[in-house]
C-alpha cells in the first residue's frame, strides 16, 4: 500500500511539475494565451439580460457559450468590435464565455451572470 500511495504521489504531483505542466488545482492551462497577448479580454456587462459584448476582440474568431454543467449553450463566429452577441434566450444562471483565437486557441474563459 506505501508503494501505490508513493507512485499515485508520484504521477500526480512531481513528474508534472518537473516538466512543466501545472495540475488543474494550480492555475488555468489557458491563461497563458491571455498574457501572450499582452491584453486581458473582459465580456460585458456582467451580469447581463440580453447581449454580451468583448472588449478587445483583435485575434478572436469565435466566442462559445457554456452552462455550468459544460454543455454548449451558443456559438457566435461573425465576431467585430461593435457587435453584440444575443444571450437573451439564455435561461438565468451563471455561464462560462470561452473565446477562442487563432487556429483554435483558447484566449480565455470568463464567467457571466444572466439575469
């Protein structure tokens, strides 16, 4: 039993860090991307009722909307600076808003709240 506890030890906590990846409980894979950038991307208004909104949407082709349970709720792919995206429809709750960039990397995720 102290060797499958030393092993488990192991494979989830040293060798991952020893070559570089962090563990779920460490940060966001996808935070990088953000600071690569140089700008951070905020979704307004939050909380919102009827649009969301991108403050910088240089480099974003698409925005994807999930529920919390992680079931994809909207997809918008025609993104501009001063177009809105309609959540409306949306019953209330808390949402996350992933936008994804070039060749399908993920900038960022942020949470909204739709009333």
């Amino acid at each position: 039993m102290k060797h499958f506890l030393l092993l488990l030890t192991l494979v989830l906590f040293i060798i991952p860090k020893a070559i570089g990846q962090t563990s779920a409980k460490t940060g966001n894979w996808y935070a990088s991307a953000e600071a690569d950038r140089g700008v951070i991307i905020e979704v307004y208004p939050n909380p919102t009722t009827s649009h969301i909104g991108l403050t910088d949407v240089q480099g974003v082709q698409k925005v994807m909307v999930f529920n919390l349970a992680g079931r994809q709720m909207k997809i918008f792919e025609d993104i501009a600076a001063d177009k809105k995206m309609y959540v409306g429809d949306l019953p209330r709750g808390i949402y996350l808003v992933r936008i994804i960039g070039d060749k399908g990397k993920v900038i960022t995720t942020k949470r909204i709240s739709k009333q």
